[in-house]
C-alpha cells in the first residue's frame, strides 16, 4: 500500500520535519441539520470505547512502519463532538497517543467542543491534559434560526461556557460562527456578532454555510426557501468584516479572525502563516497524520483517506489493515500547484512567475477577475484585492488542473 510505503519512507528520514495530527472522534450527543461533519450520534460510552479500541489499532499500524518517537508541535482533536468523550476516555487517548510520539504541549495543541454539553468540570479537565486552545461551536445565537439548524443553545449558555474556558486558563478561545443559515438576516447575524465580541475571544471563523443535502442527507429538514440568497449571504459576511475590522481584529486568510495581538494574526502580518487540513497554522509541517474515520493524512507528497464509513474503517482495524480506502501520490506539478494555492490562500498574492504556464493557459480567466475587480497585477504579482478575497477560493480554483477537465467531481461546499 502507498500509505505503508510513505510511512516506511518518512520513517528513513530522521531530519524529517515535526509531525502534525490529527483525531477525528465522530460522536455528538444529538444531530444538528445543517452539520456538514462525518458523525454518527450516541450517548452509549461503550460505542465510544470500542471506537477507542480501533484507533489505538491503527495508531499501532502506524507506529509499525514510522516508528515510535516522533516530535508532534501540533494536534487538532475534530469531529463529531470531541467533548462527547468521558475524562477516562481522554485521558486513554492522551496516554495512546504519547506512548507513540513525543508530543509538545508547548505547541499548537487544540480541541473543539460543543457548549451545550460542557461543564466546568470537564474544562477543567481538559485543560489539565496540555490543550492550550479550545474552540467553541457558536453558529448564530437566534433562536429562530437555531430552531432551523435543530441546535437549541442559548445564548446566556455559550458566554457562561466562555467564562468557564477563560477561568481555567485556556491560552486562545476560538468561536466557530455560520452565516448563510436558514432563517438567517442580515440583521440577526449582526446581533450574532456584535454579542460575540463581548466576549472578546482570540479568534473568530466565519464559516459560509453549504447546503448538499444529497451528501448530507440530514440536511433535508432544511427548507431551500429558509436560506438567505447569494447577495444577502455575501452582506452578511461583509457586514461581520466590517465590524471585526473596527474592532481591531485581523482578517487572517480567507474566513478567520484574530486579534491583533494573536500569534496567528502576528504571524499574518510577518508571512509566516501556513496552510493545512486543519487550516491556517504557525509552523510548516510537510507531514500530517489523521487517525480516526474520514481522516485525511498528507505525508511527504501522499495523500490518505480514511474510511468515512463508521462500520467499515473499524472492520478494516478489526482485520489488522489500515483503513484507507484511497491514496493519491503528488505529481511535481500537484505539488507546484498546491504550494501555489496554499500560498495564494495564507498571503492574497502570488508572483505571476509562479504560475509560469498557468497564467497563459487561464489568461482569460484572469482577465475576468481582474476586470470584476477580485484581482490585480502589480509588480510581477497577482493580488487579491479586498472585494476579491471573499472569492480567494474561486481564484485559486483556476490553479487546479482537476478542474479544468469537464469529467463529473465530487461536490464538496460552496465557496460563498
């Protein structure tokens, strides 16, 4: 298998860079409509367990061919509902997973929760384990559009839950919001917002709601005629910048805010920010590893993915073989073009000599957005300006020679 075989190849490679990873814990207390995520829901901790068990198979089948000791500098734990997990099964995964590799609590080390099930307590806890950052799912605080999204959480709920991350100590609170959801206004997301910066947390992510109910079947509670349109969308993003932006936060990249005195937006304005599965990111590592269902591993030019099938990435564990159901090794060209989409994504510019044959075969292309105002050309540089960078992913998708074919791809979200 190509994943072995890269594992074995990083593994031959002591200088290598630091490792990044990844855990993927799937399970939520209850299911939200509008959710995008690949989880299953239960409040049965012995499912947890037994999920628990398989990752710590496939951390071992990993550990087989890269071998043990590897420095981690950052771990994101994603889902699902990571905070589903009981204290004991935690403190199990720590201890899996620091029995493999070396990991540096003095690094980025991040965990998502859901407010709704938290408690001081279990902060608490978390904190104790080395997470210096946490991220809080907030979506919008009104509650005619929570009643749409099937996601009750009161306002006065998510704050006190805030409180609770600032008193024990955690170093960065991040608070996930959506615009674009059913029922929303203009109106309604401001007051989102502005309750938001109340609070005043490290960063905020603005992330664009997509509706794919044929992919995510739950999504069918969701009325089409409930969804604010592409303009209304766009001013609601735009209206939330605006406001950010007065308050002195940074826009870092395309969807994520920090403020000015965060590590992410310093290393923003020095051009040392960096790009991954996880998003925006302060250290470059060229190798990351997901463990758990549908993750995705990047390894020295070779991508994995995991099953995102609950049942068949742990029969798969169950018969000793890694759970990737496909792979894909970086041509030169892929990684020329990644870099220059990575690139383009963390800074809004990119030298034109980079895009080298590109520039030619998408000249029209770029004509058109330079004549819509997203782009500019100054000093050998393509730019993006600041009425194109809500659009950075449309103008990095010209640099994707996976879309200039006319054969069916999947469809993953919509970029506005």
């Amino acid at each position: 298998m190509d994943y072995r075989a890269a594992l074995q190849a990083l593994s031959e490679t002591p200088d290598a860079q630091n490792l990044c990873l990844y855990v993927h814990l799937p399970f939520c207390a209850m299911a939200c409509h509008y959710c995008g995520c690949n989880n299953a829901v239960t409040s049965k901790t012995e499912v947890v367990d037994a999920y628990l068990d398989r990752v710590a198979r496939e951390v071992a089948l990993v550990v087989e061919q890269l071998g043990r000791g590897r420095r981690v500098v950052q771990m994101h734990w994603g889902g699902g509902t990571p905070n589903t997990l009981t204290a004991r099964q935690m403190e199990r995964l720590v201890r899996l997973l620091e029995e493999a590799f070396v990991l540096d609590w003095n690094g980025e080390m991040s965990i998502e929760i859901d407010p709704r099930i938290a408690s001081p307590a279990q902060l608490k806890h978390i904190r104790s384990l080395g997470f210096r950052r946490i991220s809080l799912g907030v979506q919008d605080f009104h509650p005619e559009v929570q009643a749409a999204i099937g996601r009750h959480q009161p306002e006065a709920l998510t704050k006190a839950v805030y409180a609770a991350c600032r008193d024990v100590g955690f170093e960065s609170i991040n608070l996930d919001l959506v615009y674009g959801l059913p029922r929303q206004t203009r109106a309604t997301f401001e007051h989102t917002v502005a309750s938001v910066l109340e609070l005043h947390p490290d960063r905020l992510a603005l992330f664009n709601y997509a509706h794919m109910p044929k992919l995510r079947p739950r999504q069918r509670h969701i009325r089409v005629e409930d969804l604010p349109d592409v303009i209304t969308r766009f001013a609601m993003f735009d209206d939330a910048r605006q406001r950010l932006t007065a308050h002195e936060y940074v826009w870092i990249g395309m969807d994520h805010f920090a403020r000015q005195d965060d590590e992410l937006a310093v290393a923003s304005h020095e051009r040392r920010l960096h790009r991954n599965f996880m998003g925006y990111t302060l250290r470059p590592a060229a190798n990351l590893i997901a463990f758990g269902m549908s993750g995705i591993s990047e390894l020295e030019g070779f991508y994995a993915q995991n099953d995102a099938r609950l049942g068949r990435y742990q029969t798969a564990l169950d018969h000793g073989e890694l759970p990737v159901v496909r792979g894909h090794r970086l041509s030169a060209d892929d990684q020329r073009r990644r870099e220059a989409i990575r690139y383009l994504m963390c800074h809004m510019e990119l030298p034109v000599a980079v895009l080298r044959d590109d520039f030619e075969r998408q000249r029209a292309a770029f004509r058109e957005m330079e004549a819509d105002g997203l782009i500019c050309f100054d000093a050998g540089r393509l730019v993006v300006t600041p009425l194109g960078r809500p659009f950075v992913r449309n103008i990095c998708m010209t640099l994707d020679a996976y879309l200039e074919t006319d054969a069916p791809r999947p469809v993953f979200s919509k970029t506005l």
